[in-house]
C-alpha cells in the first residue's frame, strides 16, 4: 500500500520528553543496594493531580547522568507521595543512590500497562514476586488491600536471594492480617533463616488452585517468570489470565526510541504488564 | 500577462528552464530549498538554490554494496535514483537537543528547545520516499504520543515530488507498493521528459508557485508520455520481495539456519539502518558542565545493530549478530506491521545498496521462504 503523508495541523504538542522536578522527601534503605525514594513533584498542581494505576511506572531523571524507568511501588491511594524501589545496578540508578532526602530530580509518567485488577474482581490470585520483582506488584498488594472482600483467595509467593534481600518484610504481617497468604522462599539461607529455601515457582507446590477462577500475576527474573508460565500452565491456568511485567532497555518511555521492542510489543506503551497469551510466540526465544 | 493559477489536480506542462521560477516563487515565500545535489561522489540532500545545482546527467550505478556515481551527459535532473540521504534527516533529525536543565537556588529548572524551524521545501521527493514520510507520520503522529519535534518540521515542509523515469537494480518499490509514481501527500509532482516537466498540482500552495511560470494545460500526448516514463521505470524494476503472508512466515522462522547464515557475513556496522528513510530508533546523551549546574540532553540516532542498544541490567537481550540482524528484519517486514499498521520497508533499496558486504534483504527473505521450517 501506498501511505500518502497524513496532513497536518498545526497545534501545540505537549513536549512527553520533558520532566517535571520533583523532590525526595524520604529515602528507606530495604535491602543491601536497594533503597525506595519518595518523591513529590515541585508543581502543586502536579503533585494533587498526579494518580497511577498499579505497575505503571515512571522515568526518573538525574541531569548529566541520565534517565531510567522505574515501577512505581507505592501506594496508588496516596498518589501525591510516588514511591520508586531502586537497585542500585547501573550508572543512573548508582548516581541516584549518592542523593540525599530533599534533593530533586526529574520525573515523567506514569507509563505503560496496569495489573488487570479489575479483571481479578471475585476471582482468585496468585501474586509471584522474585527479588525487586515485588515492588511493581506492591501498589497491587495495597489495591487489593483496600478492598480485600471484592477478591477471592489471594496468595503472595515471594522470593529473594538471600533473607537480607527479601523486601518490605516489615509489612509481611500487615498483609497477613489483611488476608494475603504468604509464602516465601530464598535461594541461599542464612544461619537464622527457618523458613524455606528454593527458587520461587516451586511455591506452587504448596498451593492448590482452582485454574478457572484465578489469575496469576508475576514480576521478577525472566527465567523464574518462565517457569512461573510453566508451573501455572501445568495446572491449566489459561495464558489469557497469567500476567507479567517484562523490563527492557528504554530511552524514552512512549514508544519513539524503539529500544524496548519485544517482537511487535513496546514494553513502555503495551506493556510492561502483559498477558503470556499475547508474547507467547517471542517469550524464551533465544536473544528475541 | 498574469495567467491563472492551474487547480488542484490539475497537470500542466512547463520548459525545464522554468522549474527555476519555481524555486524562486518558493524562495520568496521563504522556503529554504532541500533537494539532490553531487557531493564527494554521491547525491546527497542539502541545500539548493539553483537548478544548476541540482545533479544533471549524473546517474548512479547501484548494486549490492556498491553505489557509483557517473555523469553521462544526458539532459534528466532526476535520473539519480535514491543516494545514501534520506529526508529523515531534516524531520527525524539525527540529532536534537530535548532540552537543558540549570540548577537555580538549589533547584531544576528545565528549558525545553524551542529553536525556531525553518519552513522548507524538499525538491525531488520519490514515490519510495514520500511512502516513508507517511510511515514517519504514522509513527510519531498517529499514537498516543505525539512528537512534537517531528511536528514542527513536518508540519513545515512543501512538497515538490519527483516520480521515476528509471529504476536502479537495488529498487524494489512496486513490491512494497510505493512508486515509482506518487499517488499523493504532494504540493508538486514531476514528471522529467527529455524536454520538460509535467507537473501534476497536489495543493493550493502548490498551485501558488506555479506563479509566473508560464505554463501550458499538459495534452493527453504530454500524459502519455509522463505516463510512459513512469512505465520505463516500473519495467527496469527486477527486485523483488513477496510480502504475501510475509509477517507470519518470519515469526515462525525465528530459529532458522540462514539467521545464523546472514550473522557470518553481517558486519552489525548499523549502515542499514542510518540509509534507511524509516528506521527511527534513537538513543540520548547527557552531558553537564564541571560543576553539574547545567545539563542538556540530546537525542541521536541510534541502531539496533549496537549491542549496546539492547543493554539491560546484567547483559544484553541481542548480545549476537544473528539476534540483531534477526531483530532488524523481523521488525522492518513483520513486526511495524503490527505496530503501525504500515510496513516500515518501502522498497527504496538504499538498505542494499549501503551494506558494506552487500546484504540483499530481498535474498535474506527469499532464503528463508524457499525453507520454511514451518
């Protein structure tokens, strides 16, 4: 097909590269390297108008060092104070570990795809976190906190390394009393470590599931999301309802610097959430 | 005499001579000039003035790897085929500043670029070429974002196309559908017989600078032989890429042998993409002064044959050539399909003609096909 040049009118854009500052207002250390920011845009108006939805996330940047994507992991009630989980991995997020509360940066969004919390009202779910995978499902945790009754079962399966980096272990109890079940696992125990050591989909052992009424979400490693797919998939959980968050290289956040392509995906504008239903094809392909 | 302007749609016939008022009514209406001109032994875009500028006689020998220009003393302007420019460069820029950011009492303040942006009219637009702007606007205008760095340079250009009146061996438009003759999204379009142009009007404004040219209502003759010329060029077309089905046959190939064929000889040098008029994936810098008060970022082209470009925390995603090159072609033919709704290849061949080794796509696609894994 011949594609004639659309015509033009002439209007003010909004510039979507261009952040907004805003301030740290608290900096908690959760793990060895890994710290959540809470950030409050300077503009007022930005800051009471600014609401996300969970597993959105947005783009934090540091001038002269750059800019990276970061899942918002806060609260989505309480939107005016954004909290990021960091890991300290590359230059931007290392450069971003050196400042101090009431320093400022950049930030543009929220961007990118939600948890289907709607889809999940009245059915059962399985929440599969690995390391820093479960700061992208803590808004969801809160979310379904807040209106626990609207749910079925709910079950959090979480893993990490080690126990000194498991995250957010302050807040086990209150999500426990709030009627999450927990299960958690580390790959590698410590000498006061009495809970479970193993990677994380072999949780799934522990759970029986009813796959017609329930929706896994997962967030974590790509190599433990697969064998989350597996395991749920193994229990005939239809792909339409498993759910994950993938990460990729991103330059810009709304679909322009190409760098996030997964096959016809843009993990910043389709994703990061998705059904395994709609990647199985390019999901595990070597180097895709 | 003053003479009426010809209306939209409308073909007229004018002496090449002439096509200089043309460029003088676009001047004057302070359009910069943007066509084909000869430098360093290509035919690249820049500025013009002048119809002497423009590449007279020069005409390109283009195959696989290798572009040579020669003059051959025949009296076409726009016989040169496609060079290594494309009009990306002057709407997608290779480089654009987003905008700087000083820290005053103690705070960021951001600056975004508003540079003022010349109107300009890009001379010789082909059929292949005016298909990629199309998909450029499909990609940065029709989303839910919008560019609005690329808007004010699109939303600036007058449109002077040329349709082909001969074709070069690395051409494949009328596999993808795009030319050589252009169907619309035009102010002008000419056509070159050996002593004028026919010139169709796409617009008002391109009706407006045919002021002063004295033209003539082009004769079914002049058609026929405008129609004739773009035939000549359709027939010197041998390239070919079936598009039948073409998405799904490379999804479901993505593990076959010939990736890893087209890795041993692919350099991953990244050619390809810079040449292509639809590649658009960019990349940003940061820089900052010594004290770290004033910081600017600048997007650049980027390729998604740097294996950086794939870099996340712990490894690449792409770290072989196979998976790049992979990525490139499954993107290009399958994938923007699903994004865009277009295919981002338009047939121009550039891709081909710039591959330092000479990797054909249309034989990549070929291979491939004749051994369906699946």
């Amino acid at each position: 097909m011949s594609l004639a040049p659309t015509p033009i009118e002439s209007h003010m854009m909004p510039d979507a590269m261009l952040p907004d500052p805003a301030t740290i207002e608290d900096i908690q250390p959760e793990a060895e390297g890994i710290s959540t920011f809470s950030l409050v845009f300077s503009d007022p108006a930005r800051a009471s108008t600014f609401h996300f939805r969970p597993g959105q996330f947005n783009m934090l940047y540091l001038p002269g060092f750059g800019e990276v994507a970061i899942s918002i992991s806060s609260n989505p009630s309480l939107p005016r104070v954004v909290g990021h989980t960091i890991r300290y991995a590359g230059s931007v997020t290392r450069a971003l570990g050196r400042l101090k509360v009431g320093d400022m940066l950049g930030v543009r969004g929220p961007y990118g795809s939600a948890w289907p919390l709607e889809k999940a009202l009245g059915k059962n779910l399985v929440i599969v976190a690995g390391g820093i995978g479960l700061a992208p499902l803590r808004p969801a945790l809160y979310a379904i906190l807040r209106r626990r009754e609207d749910f079925g079962r709910v079950v959090l399966l979480c893993g990490a390394r080690t126990p000194a980096d498991l995250l957010y272990t302050d807040e086990y109890a209150h999500w426990q009393a709030g009627g999450i079940e927990l299960h958690i696992t580390v790959d590698l125990a410590d000498e006061n470590w009495k809970g479970l050591v193993g990677v994380v989909p072999a949780l799934f052992y522990r759970i029986r599931v009813d796959p017609k009424q329930t929706l896994v979400m997962t967030c974590g490693p790509e190599i433990m999301m697969r064998f989350v797919i597996y395991e749920a998939l193994a229990r005939r959980i239809p792909k339409e309802s498993i759910f994950l968050s993938m990460e990729r290289n991103m330059k810009c956040a709304i679909g322009f610097c190409g760098h996030c392509q997964f096959g016809p995906t843009f993990i910043c504008k389709d994703g990061p959430v998705l059904t395994f239903a709609a990647i199985e094809p390019f999901f595990g392909k070597e180097d895709f | 005499m003053a003479q009426d302007l010809p209306r939209i749609s409308a073909n007229v016939v004018i002496p090449k001579p002439l096509l200089q008022q043309v460029f003088d009514n676009l001047r004057a209406s302070d359009f910069s000039l943007i066509g084909p001109t000869v430098r360093e032994g290509a035919v690249v875009l820049d500025e013009i003035s002048r119809l002497e500028d423009l590449p007279l006689g020069w005409m390109a020998e283009q195959a696989p790897g290798r572009y040579r220009l020669k003059q051959t003393g025949h009296q076409e302007y726009f016989f040169y085929g496609v060079g290594p420019d494309s009009w990306k460069k002057f709407l997608h820029v290779p480089q654009l500043k987003l905008f700087s950011v000083e820290k005053t009492d103690g705070k960021w303040v951001f600056k975004p670029n508003q540079d003022a942006i010349p109107p300009r009219a890009f001379i010789g637009v082909r059929a292949c070429d005016l298909s990629a702007i199309g998909v450029h606007d499909r990609v940065f205008l029709s989303g839910e974002f919008q560019d609005p760095h690329y808007m004010r340079r699109r939303e600036r250009i007058f449109i002077l196309a040329a349709n082909c009146g001969r074709a070069y061996s690395t051409c494949f438009c009328t596999s993808m559908k795009t030319g050589p003759k252009v169907t619309g999204g035009f102010d002008l379009a000419l056509t070159e017989l050996p002593n004028a142009f026919v010139i169709e009007v796409g617009s008002e404004m391109g009706s407006e600078m045919l002021r002063d040219v004295s033209w003539e209502p082009a004769t079914a003759f002049d058609l026929g032989r405008a129609a004739q010329s773009v035939q000549n060029a359709e027939r010197e077309i041998e390239r070919q890429l079936s598009t039948d089905d073409l998405p799904k046959m490379l999804y479901d190939n993505l593990e076959h042998p010939r990736w890893d064929d087209v890795a041993a000889r692919c350099l991953s040098c990244g050619n390809c993409t810079q040449v292509c008029p639809t590649c658009f994936c960019v990349t940003v810098e940061d820089t900052c002064d010594l004290k770290a008060t004033v910081a600017e970022r600048t997007r650049i082209w980027d390729s998604c044959y740097v294996q950086e470009f794939s870099h996340v925390h712990g490894g690449n995603i792409r770290p072989t050539i196979r998976s790049r090159y992979r990525q490139w072609l499954t993107h290009k033919l399958a994938s923007w399909i699903d994004q865009f709704g277009t295919s981002g290849c338009v047939g121009c061949g550039r891709c081909i003609t710039w591959c330092p080794v000479g990797i054909d796509l249309t034989e990549e696609v070929k291979a491939i096909r004749e051994k369906v894994q699946r």
